[in-house]
C-alpha cells in the first residue's frame, strides 16, 4: 500500500484517479479547492484524509504543506490540479506544484499533469504574471510543469519524477464533446504512481496512455529548467 496526495481530487480526472487508488487499497490524501467542495468528496474519504486549500493562494499552498509534512510521509504526488484560462492558470499549473515539490518531504514518486498543448508553449520567463493579476497562457503553464517534471527527475536521482499527458477528455475542463479516452485519461498517474512495472519505475519521462513520448524540445534544456527554477525561487522566496 502506497500513501499518494492527489491534487485537485474534487472532480474530473483527479477523483477518477483517487476512486481507483482507494479501490486498489491505497491510503489516498484528497485535495479540495474549498470546504464546499470537500464536503463532496465524503463518499471517498472513508479511508483517507481531504487537505483543503485555494491554489490560487500560495499561502494556502504552504499551509497544506505543512499540514502533510506533520502526517505520515508521502510516497507518491500526483500533481492533477489545472485550469484552463484565466488569472489562475499559472498560479495554480506551475506555481502550486513548484511550490509542493519544494515543501512537501520528497516523496519517492511524482506525477506532473501536463497535456499536449505543452508543444505550442513558449520557454520565455521574462514578463510571465505569476502571481495571476492578468490572464495566463495555458500552454505555457504546462511547458514550464512539464520542465519542471524534467528538472525534477534530474536534479532528485532517488525520485521517480514522470510528466502525463492524460489526453482531450470529457471532463468539465475539457467539456462534452473531448475525443479521447476518458478511462485511459487518469490510468498512466496511477500507474507511474504505484506501479513496480520496469517501465513504471523510470523517471524524467513524458507520458500518453502508457506509453513514453517526445515533449517540446525545451522540457529537457538544462539551462531552461535552471532558469524556470531560479526565477520561480525568486518569485515564491522558496528554493528547490
């Protein structure tokens, strides 16, 4: 049994991801926006615990990390919480799950939602609203959490650190009419996340319905992830 936090656990792929692992006998930390939201995710806590914090605040962010690094240690992090558009993209796709990479007690495996329009982002750091005052770009969010998976697994050689793109599903941020699979849209998290499989226990990879992929060229530029880091250091005052 694996103890795995799930960000953004309330809906969508989140708590499909969270409903298999609590099937499968895993102790699974839930993560809610807001109290009305967990109180959603009763039916799932009978064997876990729900932290409960906007993503939007960072200090809602530290405060969650606090709360799990008084808990028992994590083994796994999936990092599922996203939006689309508007003022929270970057403060809840890359500032939040920086910020739990460099808080959090470094679990053994981490999971990066990332998503295939990460290939139409753009490495450029300069003049990015991180604090979400303005809109952000989507695509962009998720170059810099996809580099951010990258940076991980090389800079942490004792952590499984893999990035997911789990597909256009029909989820409510995806809508209705999405194309793709929505059961093979939340199986590869849970897979790298608890898996002994051969291919399951790699690292640095970018992932699509099991299998390893090519991500944008910037994901594994060292000196790109080096400047995503220091610049989301100096913006967050918290180092990796």
């Amino acid at each position: 049994m694996s103890r795995i936090l799930v960000t953004g656990s309330a809906d969508g792929l989140g708590r499909a991801a969270a409903t298999t692992l609590l099937a499968q006998g895993h102790d699974v930390v839930l993560h809610a926006r807001n109290k009305e939201r967990a109180a959603g995710l009763d039916g799932l806590a009978g064997r876990g615990r729900i932290v409960v914090g906007d993503f939007t605040e960072r200090d809602a962010v530290r405060r969650i990390a606090d709360e799990l690094n008084d808990s028992e240690p994590l083994d796994a992090v999936i990092h599922n919480a996203g939006v689309w558009r508007g003022r929270p993209v970057m403060p809840v796709n890359i500032v939040a799950p920086f910020l739990l990479t460099a808080l959090v007690r470094a679990p053994r495996r981490v999971v990066y939602l990332s998503s295939s329009s990460h290939l139409g982002g753009r490495p450029v750091l300069d003049g990015v609203d991180w604090l979400g005052e303005t809109p952000g770009s989507y695509d962009d969010s998720k170059l810099y959490v996809t580099a951010l998976a990258a940076a991980v697994a090389r800079l942490r050689p004792g952590v499984l650190s893999n990035a997911v793109d789990p597909g256009w599903v029909p989820t409510k941020m995806g809508g209705p009419g999405a194309p793709d699979d929505l059961e093979l849209g939340h199986r590869t998290q849970e897979w790298l996340a608890v898996s002994d499989d051969p291919q399951a226990l790699t690292s640095g990879g970018y992932w699509y319905h099991g299998e390893r992929t090519q991500p944008h060229d910037a994901t594994h530029d060292e000196a790109f992830q080096d400047r995503l880091l220091q610049t989301l250091a100096e913006e967050t005052g918290v180092a990796l």
